[in-house]
C-alpha cells in the first residue's frame, strides 16, 4: 500500500470506503447466520438418517440372523436403477436435494430361495435408500462448510481489517488537518504580531 495522502480529499475517499464496507456486513452476516442455520438443519437430518440406519441394520442382525450361514449372495439383490438430483440455492450456494430415486430388485425364484429373503429385500431396499441419502447431504453438509468459511473470511476481512483500517487512516487525516490548521493559526499570528512590532518601532 502507497503513502497516506493526508489531505480533505483523501479524508472524503476513506469516508465513503468506510460507509461502503459498512454496507456489506450485515448481508455478509445475515449469509453466515442462514448458512449456520442450514448446517445445523443438516446436521440433525444426518444424524437421524445414521440413527434411522443403525435401525435398519439392527434389524437384519435381530430378524435375520441366519443371513451369516446363506451361501449365496445378497449383494446383487438390490441396486440402483436411477436417481435424480437437484439443486437448491441457499444465499449463492447450490445444495443438493434427492428429487427421486428407482431402485432396481433382481429377480430371484420365491421357490428355489430361502423364506427370509423376502423380508431382506425390504430392509436393503431402505438401506439403499439411506446410504444415499445419507451421501447426498454429506455433500450438502461438505459445500455448506466451504460456503461458511468464505463467508466467515469475508466478513472478518471487512470487520477486523478494511473498516478498522480504514477509520484509522480517517483518524490520522483528522488528526494531520488539525495540526495543519493550528499551524497555519500560529503562523498567521505571529505574522500579525510582526507586523503590529514593525509598525510601532
């Protein structure tokens, strides 16, 4: 940064940075607040997505236990067809929201299978449906973080740094101008004091 101008111009320029600063910090708060908001809306839906989870999984252990002596595979019995995304703009910031979701069972024969596999495919089909879910807002949840942090940056880079400094240069103009001006008071009172001598003697 340049050598501070201390003169009436410079004061006026550093006057409308201050005003135009002070402008930008209540949106840039208003934007932090909402987005700390969200995050915790999202938060709360995570965790009660993996508590919903861990039910999920709880049941199968619970209901099915003989699913750790089955030879075949149960992997492959439920899979994603298709889904589809969309976004959300949260003040700029483009969230992602599950619009739909097909899930695809591969067919497997009711006779040549074992009873249980009935009730699995139900509780996969949720477990499908949660981990993606659960996917989609750790994305959420990971621009939400990025987002806050930018704005967090923004809003201290005005507040901590450019208003500060900005009334500090406004304080050392003043303070220049005043000594100036008493300067220039002296000056002139000594000359007239001069004078008064010159013209007496």
């Amino acid at each position: 940064m340049g050598k501070l101008a201390l003169n009436k111009s410079t004061l006026n320029k550093e006057g409308r940075k201050v005003k135009a600063y002070k402008k930008f910090v209540p949106a840039l708060d208003l934007k932090r607040k909402q987005l700390l908001a969200e995050r915790a809306a999202s938060k709360r839906a995570l965790s009660d997505l993996d508590q919903t989870l861990d039910d999920v999984r709880l049941r199968v252990k619970e209901q099915l236990p003989m699913l750790s002596n089955f030879k075949g595979s149960v992997d492959q019995l439920v899979e994603i067809e298709d889904f589809s995304l969309t976004q959300v703009n949260l003040v700029g910031i483009r969230l992602p929201v599950l619009e739909s979701l097909s899930l695809k069972i591969h067919p497997y024969s009711a006779l040549a299978t074992e009873h249980w596999l009935d009730p699995l495919v139900i509780l996969l089909k949720q477990s499908v449906e949660l981990q993606l879910k659960q996917h989609v807002l750790n994305k959420r949840l990971e621009l939400l973080e990025v987002g806050l942090r930018k704005t967090t940056q923004r809003l201290n880079l005005f507040e901590k740094v450019l208003i500060p400094q900005a009334e500090e240069n406004i304080r050392k103009i003043r303070i220049a101008l005043s000594d100036s001006e008493r300067a220039g008071v002296i000056i002139s009172k000594i000359a007239k004091n001069k004078r008064l001598k010159a013209g007496v003697a």
